[in-house]
C-alpha cells in the first residue's frame, strides 16, 4: 500500500466512522472504485485506532465526568455534565450486544457482509430508516436522561452495524431519534457508546495488525483517521443543531445507486 492510499483511506474512515454514512461500507468499496487491492481488515482496524483517538479526545472531558460519577468524586466536571452516578452502567450495558454479535458474526463480517450488493442494500434500507427517525423524532430527551431501556435497545441497534453498510452512528442516531431523543443528544450517546466498541475491536485485532507488519501507511492511516474524525465529530454537532438528518439519506442513496451501476458496469 503506497501512502497516497492510506491518506485516502484515512480520511474516508475519519469522517464515515462519525457521520451516519457507513465507514466499513466506504472501506469495502473505495479499493473497488479506484482498482485498488482491498486493503483487508487489519489495515481498516488500524483506522479504528485513528478514529479512537479522536473520540476519546473529543469527549475527554464528558469521560472524567462519567467515571468520577460511577466512583463518586466530586468535582466541577461531575457538576456541569450533570451524568447519573450509573451513567457508565448504562455504556456497558449498550456495549454488550455489539460485543457478542461481533464474535458470533466475525467470520461473515469479514467475507459474506462486505458483498457489494450487501453495502447497497444497507446503505439503503438504514438511510432510509433515519430519514423517518428524524422526520418523526420528539427532541424532548437529553443523553444524560437515558434509561436502561434506551441503552440496552440503542445497543442492540449497534450491534446491526456489523454489516457494512448500516453505519454504527447511522444506527444507533435512529433508534435514539426513534426514542425521543434530540438530534445532538442521539449522536452524542452514539459516539460515547461507540467508544468502548472501537477499543475493544481494535485490542482484539491488535496481534492482527502486527501480523501483516505495521509500517509507515498505518501509521499515516491512524493519524488521518484521528485528525479527519475530531473534526467529523466537532462538525456533525454544529450541524445536527440546526439542520437534520435527511441529507445523509439522500447521500447514502446517491452512494448506493452509484455502486449498483458500478457493479453492472462491471
């Protein structure tokens, strides 16, 4: 891989980890658009790296808050974010569904999932899922009044997002948005439950990476990855607050029906 490719793929991770595109979806298919070998799944884990850097950067200060609530430290923090002392329960709990359809599922994650007729139809069928999520939400919750309930279905949610395609943000914004949730608050949980899921995937995928050599391209990759997705966080706050997320349904369907052709052209 020459490192005109990892910036690329860097930068496609960086910003459709966070926007409600599809990041495996964009990954899968940008070696087929431009000729490229598929860059496997070692080199898309070393993007998630790049991706948990950025998140973990971004929300810092929300994650001191989170943990100094669950241990009971009082602080200025604890005060201004206002999360429950369970707070980091509720994470786990959205966690845990993700975590075991990811080791039932590795193996068609990796092959059956990344069909391009798969991505087409995910791209699809889950845009369309979230232009309805927000054309009916409530906008009446806030992340800090999450329940159990809302975590626990919100991470059955994420655990869809195994398919290339179905976008982890995408999903996880909709069922928040189906809950009643605001559109900054629904991507805000999104990103603080997708935290531990990227650093989980990418522990377990470490011996992985290492294996296939970890040289100067993943190394570009991460660090464009982590600049691109900061700024793809930062950005998708701003925007959700004044406008909503019907445009990413009609991108990922201009994304969808472009693949469709691609592949009967081929």
């Amino acid at each position: 891989m020459d490192i005109f490719q990892a910036i690329i793929l860097g930068l496609i991770q960086g910003l459709s980890e966070f926007l409600p595109i599809s990041s495996s979806g964009h990954l899968a298919l940008t070696p087929m658009i431009f000729n490229w070998e598929d860059q496997g799944l070692a080199f898309d884990v070393a993007l998630h790296f790049g991706t948990l850097i950025a998140v973990i950067g971004f929300f810092y200060k929300e994650w001191i808050a989170i943990f100094c609530a669950f241990f009971g430290i009082q602080s200025k923090l604890v005060k201004e974010k206002k999360y429950p002392s369970h707070f980091l329960l509720l994470l786990i709990a959205g966690t845990i569904p993700a975590v075991v359809c990811g080791l039932l599922l590795e193996e068609k994650a990796e092959t059956v999932f990344r069909d391009p007729w798969v991505i087409v139809g995910t791209l699809t069928i889950f845009g369309g899922l979230l232009y309805l999520a927000d054309l009916r939400a409530k906008y009446s919750k806030e992340v800090n009044l999450i329940t159990f309930k809302d975590a626990i279905l919100i991470g059955f949610a994420q655990a869809i997002a195994i398919i290339p395609g179905t976008s982890r943000s995408g999903v996880t914004i909709t069922a928040a948005l189906a809950m009643g949730f605001s559109r900054k608050g629904a991507a805000k949980f999104s990103f603080l439950l997708s935290t531990p899921v990227i650093f989980g995937a990418t522990v377990y995928k470490a011996r992985d990476i290492f294996e296939v050599g970890f040289g100067t391209p993943e190394i570009i990759g991460i660090i464009v990855s982590a600049v691109s997705g900061f700024f793809a966080i930062a950005g998708l706050l701003k925007f959700v607050e004044k406008v909503s997320y019907k445009i990413f349904f009609w991108y990922r369907l201009v994304i969808a029906i472009a693949i469709a052709l691609l592949i009967l052209g081929r």
